[in-house]
C-alpha cells in the first residue's frame, strides 16, 4: 500500500452535528427519542453524559426533557409528547424538517406526497407521518409496477420528494418514470448537498483507487449508499465501523486506497482509522492536514467573517442559522434585506442555505450576530464597480426625488441620477418616476465616499438606437406597427414606433373630415400604424392610421342612390356653398343654390358647421368620386327647379370627395 487518499467530505454533516451538540448540551437526566444519529458509539457517549435511549414516546416520563433524532419523527409523535408535557429539543435536520414541511403542504393542497426512499427508514417512516396518505418507493421498478396496476393513477397530482440520502442516480431513474407516465407532478430534489457532495467524492475516490475503506455505522442508510457507490467502481470495498476492523493484511497488497465515511460518523473515529493506515504507508496530504480539516469542523468565528449555514428555524424576529460551529447564529429581521417591507419567509425558508457576514460574536453565551444585508451590500458594491468598467446594465428603483435628480436603490446602494440623464423631458417632474423600476448604466463610482452616479438615459439611448437599426433594416410600405403618439402639429401626428418617429398627416388619420390631430388622437395613444412610405437616406416615414382595406366611396355607392334623402353633417362652409359628410369620408357639395328655397348672400346665413340636416342626392359623379346635394329640393317638393339651378350652377366650381 503505497497511497491512501482521505476524502474531505467524511464524516459528520451539519445536520447530525447540530443533532449531537443539542443533545450534548443538555444538563441532567433526559431521554432521546430512538438513536439521536446512526452511530451507536455517539449514543454510548451520550448515555454516559446522561441521555438516556427510549423507543416510544409513550416511555418518556411525565414532564422529561426528550429529544428528537435527526431523522425527525411524525406529527403524532410531537402531539404524544405534548400530551405527557415533555421538554422537547428538536433536533431534525433542517434538510428533513423542510421535506416534512413539503409532504404536509402537498396533502392540504389536495395532493398525494410520494416519497422516494426506504420504507423502514426513520428518516422515511418521520415524513410520512406528516400526511395521512403517503406513498413510499424504494426502487424505480416499483414505482413502475404501481402506475401500471391501475392507469388512472397516471392522473394523480403527485408531489415527489426524497430521503436526504438518497442517491442522485435512484432518485433521477425514478423521476424519469414519474415524468414519462404521469401528468400532474410536483417536483422537489430533497437529496442533501452534502450527502450529493460525499456521494460524488467517493465515486471520484473509488474509481481511481484498488481497495476503497468506508467508515460508518452498518444502520446507517448514508454509510450503505457510499458503499453500494464505491461497489460500482471499486473491485474491493470493506465497509468497517472501527479501526480494529480494517484488513490490513489485504490493503497490503493495493497500491491506492481510498478512505471514506458516512454523515454519521465521529471525526475521533475516522482519525482513528486514518493513523492506524498511515502507519502502514504514505498518506496523502499527512497528518498535519487531517488535523487541520477536523479542526476546520469545530471552528469558531470571528467579526468580519464571510460564513455558510443553514436555516434552522424563522421567527418574527430573527432568523436561525445552523454554522456548524460551536456558536450559534442569529439574522436580525432587520438585516435580513435592505427592502424593510419585505417579509422574513419570502427571502429564506428552513433548511436553505445561507451565505452571511458576521456583525458580532459572543463567546461567553454562545451565539454569534449575522447579517445578510451587509454582505449582499459587499457585494453588490463589487458589482456595480465591474458594472461600470464592462458597461453593463443594472436594475433599480427609484427611492427619492432631490435636488438636481433621483435617487436609484440597486441592491442597497444608492445611486445618483442626475435630471439631465433620468431620461425624461427637460422641466418634467422628476416625482413621476417615483418608485418605478428602471434600468440604468453606472458613470462613476468613489467607494470611499459611498457615491455612485448612473444614467437612465444612456440605457434608452442604446435601446433606441438599437430598436432604430432593426426598423430601418426591416421596413417597407405596408408594414404594420405598433407605436405611441408622440407630438401633434396642425398638419399631423408624430408617432414613435419603437425607436424611430413617423409621421401621420392629417388626411391619412380619418377618411372623415378633421380640422386637427387632436380630434382623432391624443399624445401618448397607443396606436397601430401601417407605412405608406420611407425615405431611409433621410430618415423619413409616412404613415397611415386610417383603414384603407374598406373604402368609404364603395360603401356609399352600396347604400346611396340618386333621389335619395340622407341626413348629413356640415363640416366646411365655403363662399360657393357648404360641404356635407354623407358617411365618414365621404363628402358631398350642397350649392349655394340648392340651400334655400330663397337666394341667400353666403352659406353661413343658413347653415353652420357641426350641423346636421336632411339633403337629397341629385347627382352622382361615380368616375370623379363626387355628389350634388340639395336642401332646396326637400323643401320646394319639386326636382325641376332644382335641375335648372344645377345646370345654371358655374362649372369651375370645385365639389367635395
């Protein structure tokens, strides 16, 4: 044996040294409910300490503090001990605590848990006892033989949750099944990081070594995984409990062996049987180095410290983070987000992990002050500096109005804006953008003086220049757009239709008559536009608004016939007569011989603009697209007069489209 190759991730998880350090902590006589872990010489330890073994609720005493394995018990256990008044320290693993959370908020949903593990297992037998109709798989072939016996379970709502210690591979072939053959499915991957994490290190291990060592208790379902692991990829795995049990004489005989151990195993006894291999050859790393991760296991903190842990429990105040230290550590609400409105439970729930920075630590009472907050502002401060050097984009909103501009929260950090690049109109109110979010480019940044400056502007800039070239590349008559009224003249509207401005004249907004824009359009109407023309040299488009696949005339011409009397509206009065709207853009000419039934000196003396009275048609130009109206004949009752007055009528005399 020339080379043993120790894995860094062997030995006790967070969970389970959450689990010991709690029941370690206890003073005097108490009762662990079944195995606090999977490691009979850690409860040999604790019975010495005066934590005794029960194995039902009912034989805790009446009042005695009892505490709760790591592999978490079902809801009727907590209600049992509640009822004898028991002391309970709950020491499940986080991990567990949240699949136990899962299976009972899929049941209250209205639907089926399915749990993927085995069925005997604690940490199995727990969840399921947080829901009254759990369905328990350990293998893929038995998931498949269950769909297959009656194929309307196919419709079920499922939500799939697995055993921490599952492994990767049973856990993805089960989903496969699951989302092949059924239709209503919930997904969650409950497997451990840290059992992934030692899982993928022993495979990695195992695959390059002749022999692999795995240390573990031989109940625990961590230590089994790992060896049916190493199996796999290693022709020789001895699964062993203490050094004593090593096969030193068959170890001498392989050039590498690997040396793992599952989540339940002490660090005393994985030491043990490291030394013990390290007298029979060179170990990677050495000693010094083994020493030097378990003591990374049980160190302490210090103000400043960048730390990882897991979230064990959310209160109004203050959340609870698992460091893996000999401290405990504590999430004021306040420093949890820089949003003070946010709530506790939509940032983090129980069992996720948590990266802080550490506020304060109290070695005399044991606990240390973290804050999210800080660190997220660290590192948003590292960002934003890389923001400004690669010139990308950051999101914000936009907190306050002051003197000169806006202020801008991105992630904590204020940001200036000055007016001139907030992206809005010279002397509009800066209020407006008042709690919007907004995209912007940061210009300068002096940490040393907090200050950070951006501009909103340049973000607009670059999107309109972008979305200008797309439309200058694409655009062509006909083509329709969607755009927002930008500006009105006399003689039209402006309309910007994503980054370019067309125009629409006045004619080409309605087929009726108008005397301006603003009669059919306001600024800041969404619009639909289609291209009657584009000049890309000049930057030039015209556009239309009004439909032209119906025309009016074709419209007229199918509901009007000489003779006939309509009601029309006066839109012009001119010297020679007044113009009249038959149907919306389609206009006739009232002479001012066919007004009244008497001579009048100008249309106004009769009639007014706006104004509606009853016409008849007396002629009808279909090629030139013009009509002859009169009031006159109505009026008289008689057609002759009218056709003398028409045929009298001067023939350079414009008529109406």
């Amino acid at each position: 044996m020339e080379t043993v190759v120790l894995a860094k991730s062997a030995g006790f998880c967070y969970g389970v040294r959450r689990a010991v350090e709690l029941a370690a902590r206890q003073h005097g006589q108490c009762a662990m409910l079944g195995p606090i872990i999977h490691n009979a010489h850690v409860v040999e330890d604790l019975a010495r300490l005066g934590v005794r073994r029960v194995d039902t609720p009912e034989k805790v005493a009446q009042g005695e503090t009892v505490i709760i394995r790591s592999h978490g018990e079902g809801r009727a256990v907590f209600d049992c001990l509640r009822s004898r008044g028991a002391r309970i320290v709950d020491s499940t693993c986080p991990r567990v605590r949240r699949i136990q959370q899962l299976v009972s908020d899929a049941e209250g949903e209205g639907r089926w848990p399915l749990i993927i593990g085995d069925a005997g297992h604690p940490e199995v037998l727990g969840v399921a006892g947080w829901c009254a109709h759990p369905l328990i798989f350990q293998t893929p072939e038995s998931i498949a033989n269950w769909l297959k016996e009656d194929p309307e379970r196919r419709c079920l709502p499922l939500t799939v949750v697995s055993q921490t210690t599952c492994t990767q591979k049973l856990f993805e072939i089960c989903v496969e099944i699951l989302k092949k053959e059924c239709t209503n499915l919930k997904i969650f991957d409950t497997i451990c990081n840290a059992t992934h994490m030692r899982q993928s290190e022993a495979a990695e291990i195992a695959a390059q070594a002749d022999a692999m060592i795995v240390v573990g208790d031989r109940q625990s379902a961590n230590t089994r995984h790992l060896t049916e692991i190493c199996s796999e990829l290693c022709p020789q795995v001895f699964p062993i409990e203490r050094a004593d049990e090593l096969p030193v004489e068959q170890l001498k005989m392989c050039r590498r062996v690997g040396l793992t151990a599952g989540a339940s195993t002490p660090a005393r006894i994985i030491k043990e049987v490291y030394m013990t291999m390290s007298e029979e050859t060179i170990v990677t790393g050495g000693a010094e180095d083994f020493a030097a991760m378990l003591e990374e296991s049980f160190k302490t903190l210090n103000t400043g410290d960048k730390v990882t842990g897991i979230v064990t429990a959310i209160t109004p105040t203050e959340i609870q983070v698992d460091l893996g230290t000999k401290q405990a550590g504590y999430i004021p609400v306040g420093e949890l987000s820089d949003d003070p409105a946010v709530k506790p439970e939509e940032v983090v729930k129980v069992g996720d992990e948590i990266e802080t920075y550490v506020v304060r630590v109290n070695d005399v009472e044991g606990y240390a002050t973290l804050s999210k907050k800080r660190l997220d502002t660290v590192k948003m401060w590292e960002t934003i500096e890389t923001a400004r050097e690669e010139k990308t984009t950051l999101e914000g909103v936009v907190t306050e109005e002051n003197k000169g501009g806006i202020v801008v929260s991105v992630k904590g950090i204020r940001v200036f804006v000055p007016a001139s690049q907030s992206g809005l109109p010279r002397n509009a109110e800066m209020s407006e953008l008042l709690k919007q979010k907004v995209q912007l480019r940061i210009t300068e940044v002096n940490r040393a003086r907090r200050r950070v400056v951006g501009s909103i502007r340049a973000v607009q800039f670059e999107a309109r220049q972008a979305a200008a070239e797309k439309i200058w590349a694409d655009i062509e008559p006909g083509k329709r757009y969607s755009g927002t009224v930008k500006s009105l003249t006399s003689y039209g509207a402006f309309v910007d239709i994503g980054g370019v401005d067309g125009m629409v004249h006045i004619s080409e907004l309605s087929w009726s008559r108008i005397k301006h824009p603003s009669e059919v359009v306001s600024v800041g109407d969404p619009v639909e536009v289609y291209v009657i023309s584009a000049d890309p040299e000049k930057h030039k488009i015209s556009l239309g608004l009004k439909d032209r696949s119906v025309d009016p005339w074709d419209k007229f011409m199918a509901t009007y016939h000489v003779d006939d009397v309509a009601a029309v509206k006066i839109v012009k009065l001119m010297t020679f007569g007044a113009f009249a709207e038959v149907i919306p853009g389609v206009d006739g000419l009232i002479h001012i011989s066919q007004i009244a039934d008497r001579r009048i000196e100008k249309p106004a003396d009769v009639l007014s603009e706006g104004q509606t009275v009853d016409a008849k048609i007396i002629a009808i130009d279909e090629e030139n697209k013009k009509i002859s109206l009169s009031i006159r004949t109505l009026l008289q009752g008689g057609a002759e007069d009218a056709q003398a007055e028409e045929e009298a009528a001067p023939e350079e005399e414009p008529a109406a489209e």
